[in-house]
C-alpha cells in the first residue's frame, strides 16, 4: 500500500494536510491504510471505522479539514468541547461541492449548536465565542453566530466552497451545562433542483436502483432537496427560460446586485444564502434600472412578495433575551415596519430611486405575510438588505420553513403625457390644455408624511396687458375646470395597531383637498394664495367623510344600443372653479404602500368660447352673430364646445342661431367642412330636382340653412344637412343675410361637443342688386311661371349665376290685419319624390315655418287643386292665434325650372269672419263687416273683388247670379249710392 501525504492552501486560504485519494476512493471518501474507503466525515469520530485504527490517530482533530460528499447523502459531524487548557480553540471547516455527483452547493444544518454567549445584536454581541462561514471568493462579512440555538438551522452556501470558523475563548458553566456543543450536518446537493432560488420545476425522481444501477444512497431523501441554491457567483444557470434571474453580482461585493430590463426577465432579489440563514453585518443592494422603454412611455419598477412563505427576515431577540422587553415590540404579527425592526436591526429598505439619498418607501422586517407592492416613480429602485454585526441562529417555524426574503420584481410602463406619476421627486403633477380624462392617485408609491399636488390648468390667456397697464382689468377667462370625485378610498394598512388605526381616521391623517385656483405649498403645508385670485378650499375627503361623490360615474354601458349610458355627473355632485384653475391636494401620513389611499375623478376643462358676438333676439344659449364689413378672408365659425350645453352636461335640448350678416349689395358665402350628429340614423340627401339637401331619418340632430331674402320677413329654408355626406358643403345666398339653425334633441350622456359638432367659414362676395319686383301685394293676384321665372341655383356647390335677380324667389304680403290664400294645380309631394312627378319642375311654397313642394305636373290622374293659407289662419269657432305676426302671414314662391312648362300660382287676401255674439241673432254691424265672404273658406274677401267678373272665391261664390244680377238691375244712382258704400265698407276692412 502507498500513502502519499500532501500539504496545500485551499480556497479559504486554510492548510489543509491529508491523504491525496488513491483510484480506489473517491474524492468524499477517506483511503484508510488497510485498503478500505470510509466517509471524511468519519475521520476522527472516536469510533474505528477503517477496522485498522488508521481513521483515529493519536492527536487527530476533524479541525483544519476539507469536506466532499456523494449528491444524496447526509453526513455529520461534531466538534467536542475543547478542555480549558486548550483554550483559546479555534477550527476551521472547509465544504466543497465538486461538481456532478460531487453536488453543485452545500448544505449546512445546524443540528445542535452553543457556541459562547449572545448579549447584542450590534455592540460585543459575542463575547466568549463565536461561528463565523465565509464563501470561496466573496468578500468576509465578519459577522458572527453566538449563543445557543434553539432547533436546527440551515445554511445554503452561495458557491461551491465554504469555510466555517468557530472561536471559544473562555467556557462558562450555568444550568444547562457548558457554553459549546457544535453538531451538524452536511449535504452535497445538485443546481437542477434550486427551484426556490433558481426557479424552474425539479428533474423526475430517479428510476428505482434495479433499473437505473445507482445505488441508493444516491437518490433524494431530504426535505430541503427542493430547496437548494446555487454554485455559481452570478445571476446566470443552466439556462432554462422558466430560471429566476438574479441580476450580476457587482464585484468586489459579497452580495450587491445589479438587475436591467425586468420586463423580459423573471428577476428576483433574494437576501445571500436564500432560502437559509443569511450571513451577519452585511449590507447588500439590488439596484434595479429599466433601460429599455417604449417611445412615449413611462416605466415604473414595483417589487413584491404575495407568497408570505417566502419573506422571514429577523424582527426579535431570543426567547429570553433582555436586549429589549417583549412588551415592548407591538402588537403580534408577522410583517414589521419601520421602527419595529430596530431590535435586531436587521431589514429591508425601498427606496424611490438610486441612491440612498433618495425618498424610502417602505423599511420592513419579519415575515409571514406578504410584502405589499412597492412602486418606484420612476424606472430605477433601489433595495437595501442590512443585518447586524451578531446573531443568534434561529429555527423557523412550521409556517416559515425559510429565511430571509425574495422579492419580484414587475416593470409596467405608463403614458408619458399622463398626470399617472410625479416628474422628479417633488410629488407635483401638472394638467394643462383643453381637453378632459381621467385624473387618479399616483400609480407609484409615496413616503410618509407626503403631499402630492394635482394641478388643472387651462391655456394662458391669449389677451396680456401692456406692462405699463398691469392694473386694466383682465377678460373672464375662457376656460373653466369641472371635476367629478368619482371615489376616494383609504386601505386599512398593516403598520399600526387598531386604536392607532382609529386615531388616524379621526384625524383624518391621510387626505384629498380640493382647491379652488393654484395652490401651491409653502414649506409648513399651507396653501400659498393664487396670483390670479383669491384660492379657496372647496371640500377635503377622509377615510369616512366624502361631501360630493360621483360614484355612478364608475358604471359604464357596455354599448349604446344596450343601455343608454350612466347619468352624467350633475354640478351637485362636483365642483366647477370660478376660474381657469383647480388644484387637487393629497396628503398621506403613511407609507402608500403600507396604506393605500386611491382616488379617482374626471376633470374637464370647459371651453366657454364662443365665436362671433351675441345675438340676443334668438333663443338659446348659443346664438351668435357675424358681422364682418369688408372682409377679405374668410372668417372661422364652430358650434359651441361647453359641456354643459349638452347631454353629457345634463341638458338635454339644444338650439343655436348663427346669423351671418354682408354689406348691402352683398351676399353670403357659406362653407361647412364638418357636420358631425353622433351617430344618429339620419343621412343628408340631394335633391336634384330642387338642388336642394334635405335630411332623411332622425332628424333630432340637423343643420339647417336659411336665408332671409327680405329683411323683417320669414326665412326661406334652404338645405338641411345631418351627416357628413356632402362636405364640404357650399351655400351662396342670393340676399345678405343667412342663418344656420343649429339644432339637438334628445341628447343623452354620451352626446358631448365632440359627438355633435359642425365647423366651417364663411366670408362676402358682391354682386349686382335684383331690381325687378319681388314683392308683390293686393287683394288678389297671380304669378305666371315658365321660362325666364324660373330659379335655377343658389344653392350646394353651384356657381353664382350672372342673372341678379336668379334664386330670389317672389313675395306675396297681405295687407295689415289680413291673411292670404295660394293656389297652384299640381299634386303635394315629398321632396324626395321623383316617381309622381311627370315633370322636373317644381314649386316650393313658404308659408311662415311651413314649407310644400308641389308637382305642376303629375304622372298619374289629374293635377288638384293645391290650397295654402298663411300661418295663423284658423276657422270660425276657434279662438283666435295670436302668435303671427303680420311678417308670417306673407307666402314666399319659387320656381325651380328644369324644363319647358308654364303654370300659375294665384293669390287671393283674406280676413277673418267675425264672431257671432252670444245673445239671440247677429247684429247688423257684424253682417255688414262680412257681406263679402266665401263660405267655403270661412272668410271675408275685399269688396273690390265681388262681382268684378272673375271667380276668386274657389266655389265662385262671389260671381254667383244671385249677387250680380241684383246689382245689375238697381238704377243708376243705386249703383253710385252702393258703390259710395263699397267704398265706406272698404275703408273699414282695411
């Protein structure tokens, strides 16, 4: 037998003195003298188990050694209380996993362990004797183990070597015997099974030994086998892509980390030596930065632990430990916070940032319970993990099999232009411009004792005063901001007791303010006043106090065919700023991210803007005139963008007027390029036949344009439009005023100003006056139409005709007092009609706000006759109408010629019949108001008209034999008598 003794300098800086392994052993086995192969765990356990005694020399130590082992089995050793006289004692222990079957990593477990006394966690904790473990290539900690520990403890190394130290300096003796008693054992285990810290999912269990051949002592029989970490310095593993990523190790460093782009990687931060105890007077960073960010877009960093299991970080002494009195330590829990982790000191810091200097979100201790999300706002975050210098080695409980802590980490990114996150440090978040959304808490987390401001505010205004009038008085402003609260919620957090708890919500410690103007914040908190007004508060939120909410504002219609939307917000349930400001104020005495508070509103800033100036004589809240003399461009107009003059404001009806006013001698040229109806079923259609638009469906939602070819007189409609079929739309008018009648109804919450909109310009154009009669008067009369009559455009998209007096159509005014009454031969027709007609030549008769179009020529049968009265005619019996004006009752006629024809329109004046008087009989006076009358009509006709030798009456009463021969027969100076009467009754009619 040959026995070669070597000497060598191990990883740990250790001599270690043995026997080099012969082929016959392996590299975990000893090469007894005899030929046989024991365990290195069995060399000098006072029991001979080489059988020769070669395992036991006289003066031997397990001490100073290196120690392999077989993946799959567990090996124990002891180290025996050294006697006084060999005092101060110190042992060095080397484990080292040697690949493939020799394991990847190392496992401790602290079996029985006292090891001199523990009295501190941070001062000459240790002062008879200590454990300190060192990893093969890291920085040393100098922390220290100490004490006794009460059940077993393990340790996972970080690499593939590590080197234990144990240190007595003096033995002391109390009741339970003396300060040392060191027993452990140890496991060689492989890196595919690291699933808690690597993550992954564990290789199949092995075949039985009678078909695999691996013997058994080889297969798993550990409860940590799952459990295990790695061998390696970094981050990186066998490569699977369900692997946790555990950033790279920053050299130099026993554990700072650094992690990038946790967006595509499963980072996670763990404390050293996870899942086992971590080593003593460390202090480890896990800088986390997100370098890869979407254009436009805002990354924030969150870490978390929702697995309670999985956070166990040392928040109190030992049992019996008088460092601090367990009164003293809060109530029962697992998780600790802030000043609850001073005991040990041992605990988990965020921070806002990447630096130490930055604001700290969260400090935590103990375990059990998962760690809320913490959000940076911004796309770095920092974690800082700092143990004391001493401890004692502690068994976890049966809900804690771990120690330590591993924290996920998630990347979400948010608009850049969104007011979702504080630009810098300083909580302030500015919205400006003239739009709307949605306004919430900060998607990040705040530190405590926070202020976070939400500033609205509208565009500067466009008109400043010279800097030598700073005192004129400035314009209203144009915009004004609405906010609806529609929640504000604050989370029962995990960082006080209950009656904390209590005393806060009665404080109201953590806060919405609502602010009337800019409120910006002095260093104490209090508001500094606006310089653009007085800043008032308007309402302040608290846990259990809201004063306005708008909380239906949460609920949203899947469609607008199934549900008609929520109600809109009512100024009730909100807030509107007298100016163009309003500041939302957050305060938080309490981490967020151990106390949620969330808030959510709509804010909106109101465009009171009108073009044009007001226009009083029209109904409505938006009516508007132009009036521009001797513009050369065209000049912008737009329908009006207050919300509240829409459904999703609360109003449900709406009317406007825009009156458009040239220069005598000019004319109006009109051009819309967007007409926009929300959506309703209705279609602007073209009728060639009258070169008119006119709307076909729902006709709640229209423009409609008119022209007022006479000035004092009914508008004559011209097209109506609903859609944007026909944009852009032209209209040149043959007079110089036009209207456009803006018109919604029915609106419901859904219908805003960018729903129901119209925009266009409009500017003057000359043109030669009509100086042939247009207005015609009388007690009876007609219009013969054809050729050189009729009205060939001026309507969409036509070129102005050189004719002045084309597109003007006829007016027929009765005298004071009377009405009149048209006929034309043709048949009504829908102006979409094209079959009934025979003919594309068309009448178009006004009458006030009623308008007809008539068929001169039928297709089928025989054309009628078409009878039209003035608008406020009603038949004897009824009472009288009195909301007609003498304006309204005149008719207006055109003639759109498309081909060849001739037709008449006639007109006849009318009066009313009076009243009978309610005694017996009709006085004679009333008889003599009406002698000339046409039953059929109900109504009285001139004198001049009776017996004249033309039917005007439709019956032709007033020529009937019975009336004119009579008149015929009287004497001459009857005739003159009568005709002096006519002329007296005349003048009474009139």
């Amino acid at each position: 037998m040959r026995v070669v003794v070597t000497a060598s300098v191990d990883p740990m800086h250790v001599v270690v003195v043995g026997r080099c392994p012969t082929p016959a052993c392996r590299l975990s086995e000893y090469f007894c003298d005899n030929g046989r192969c024991v365990p290195l765990n069995r060399y000098c356990d006072a029991a001979n188990d080489c059988g020769d005694a070669s395992d036991e020399p006289r003066g031997c130590t397990p001490c100073n050694r290196t120690y392999y082992g077989t993946v799959g089995r567990t090996y124990s050793l002891e180290l025996h209380r050294p006697k006084e006289d060999r005092l101060p004692f110190l042992c060095h222990l080397t484990f080292t996993a040697g690949g493939g079957e020799l394991g990847d990593l190392v496992q401790l477990t602290f079996e029985s362990f006292t090891v001199g006394r523990f009295t501190s966690f941070t001062t000459d904790g240790c002062p008879d004797g200590s454990m300190a473990i060192s990893e093969s290539g890291r920085p040393t900690a100098g922390g220290a183990w100490c004490g006794p520990a009460w059940g077993p403890a393990v340790y996972f190394s970080e690499t593939r070597s590590l080197l234990v130290t144990v240190k007595l300096q003096r033995l002391h003796k109390d009741s339970s015997g003396y300060n040392f008693d060191f027993r452990l054992g140890y496991r060689l285990l492989p890196r595919d099974r690291a699933v808690v810290r690597y993550g992954g999912k564990p290789p199949p269990p092995p075949l039985p030994p009678h078909l695999s051949g691996i013997p058994p002592a080889q297969g798993p029989g550990n409860p940590w086998w799952g459990m295990g970490v790695g061998a390696t310095n970094g981050g990186g593993g066998s490569g699977r892509p369900d692997e946790h990523y555990l950033g790279d190790l920053i050299a130099g460093t026993y554990c700072s980390r650094l992690f990038s782009d946790c967006d595509r990687k499963p980072c996670r931060l763990q404390s050293p030596n996870f899942p086992g105890v971590y080593p003593r007077n460390l202090t480890c960073y896990y800088a986390v930065r997100q370098h890869e960010v979407p254009a436009g877009m805002h990354a924030l960093v969150t870490v978390s632990q929702p697995d309670g299991q999985l956070t166990a970080v040392r928040s109190t002494g030992p049992a019996g430990a008088s460092s601090r009195s367990s009164a003293t330590r809060g109530p029962t829990r697992g998780l600790r916070v802030w000043q609850e982790c001073d005991e040990v000191q041992d605990y988990v810091t965020v921070y806002d940032g990447y630096t130490t200097r930055d604001p700290v979100l969260l400090r935590f201790c103990g375990g059990g319970e998962p760690v809320p999300p913490v959000t940076s706002s911004g796309p770095e975050l920092l974690v800082e993990f700092s143990t004391s210098a001493f401890g004692c080695l502690e068994q976890p409980g049966p809900l804690q099999p771990l120690h330590g802590f591993q924290l996920e980490v998630q990347v979400q990114f948010v608009d850049a232009r969104s007011p979702q996150y504080s630009k810098g440090k300083r909580c302030e978040l500015w919205v400006r411009g003239a739009g709307r959304g949605l306004l919430e808490s900060p998607r990040h987390s705040l530190p405590r004792n926070a202020t976070c401001l939400f500033h609205l505010q509208g565009p500067p205004a466009r008109f400043q005063p010279a800097p030598w009038r700073s005192n004129a008085a400035l314009p209203p402003p144009r915009f004004r901001v609405w906010l609806s609260v529609l929640k504000f919620h604050v989370t029962t957090g995990l960082d006080a007791s209950p009656t904390t708890q209590v005393r806060m919500e009665e404080s109201c410690a953590s806060q919405l303010r609502v602010w009337d103007g800019s409120a910006p914040l002095n260093s104490d908190g209090s508001p500094v006043p606006s310089s653009l007004g007085n800043t008032s508060l308007l309402a302040r939120y608290c846990k259990d106090r809201v004063p306005r909410s708008c909380d239906h504002g949460l609920l949203t219609a899947p469609n607008r065919s199934a549900a008609r939307g929520p109600r809109p917000c009512s100024l009730a349930e909100s807030f509107l700023s007298s100016g163009d400001a309003l500041t939302l104020e957050l305060r938080t005495v309490e981490s967020t991210a151990l106390r949620p508070v969330s808030f959510r509103a709509l804010y909106e800033f109101v465009d009171l803007h009108q073009d044009g100036l007001p226009y009083p004589e029209a109904p409505g809240p938006c009516s508007r005139r132009f009036i521009v003399p001797g513009m050369l461009q065209p000049q912008t107009f737009q329908s009006p963008r207050d919300v509240f003059l829409f459904g999703r404001g609360g109003a449900a009806n709406l009317s406007c007027v825009y009156r458009f006013e040239a220069q005598p001698g000019e004319h109006v040229r009109l051009t819309l390029t967007r007409v926009m109806m929300g959506g309703r079923a209705c279609r602007t259609r073209e009728v060639p036949e009258l070169r008119r638009l006119y709307c076909a469906g729902d006709n709640s939602l229209t423009v409609r344009v008119l022209e007022e070819v006479w000035p004092g007189r009914p508008l004559i409609p011209r097209d109506c439009l609903c859609s944007g079929d026909h944009m852009p739309y032209t209209f040149i008018s043959s007079s110089p005023v036009v209207e456009i009648h803006f018109t919604a109804l029915n609106m419901d919450a859904a219908d805003d100003f960018r729903k129901i909109n119209m925009m266009g310009a409009w500017t003057s154009v000359r043109q030669d006056p009509c100086t042939r009669p247009r207005r015609l008067a009388g007690p009876s009369g007609s219009i013969q139409l054809g050729p050189g009559n009729a009205v060939p455009a001026g309507a969409a998209s036509t070129p102005h005709s050189s004719e002045p007096c084309d597109g003007v159509p006829w007016l027929v005014e009765p005298a004071a007092g009377r009405y009149l009454y048209v006929t034309v031969r043709g048949v009504a027709m829908h102006p979409n009609d094209t079959k009934t007609c025979a003919t594309k030549n068309r009448v178009s008769l006004h009458a006030g706000r009623r308008s007809l179009v008539v068929c001169p020529e039928p297709a089928y049968g025989y054309a009628r006759q078409i009878e039209v009265v003035s608008e406020g005619w009603v038949v004897a019996g009824e009472p009288p109408f009195t909301g007609s004006d003498d304006a309204s009752r005149s008719v207006a006629i055109e003639f759109i010629g498309n081909d060849p024809g001739s037709y008449l329109v006639s007109w006849l004046e009318l009066s009313r019949r009076p009243l009978e008087p309610p005694s017996v009989g009709v006085s004679l006076e009333a008889l003599e108001l009406c002698r000339h009358r046409c039953p059929e009509l109900d109504a009285c006709i001139n004198a001049s008209l009776w017996c004249d030798g033309t039917s005007h009456c439709p019956s032709g009463y007033d020529e009937a034999a019975t009336h004119c021969w009579v008149l015929l027969q009287l004497p001459v100076l009857h005739l003159l008598a009568g005709s002096r009467g006519k002329r007296s009754l005349e003048s009474r009619e009139s």
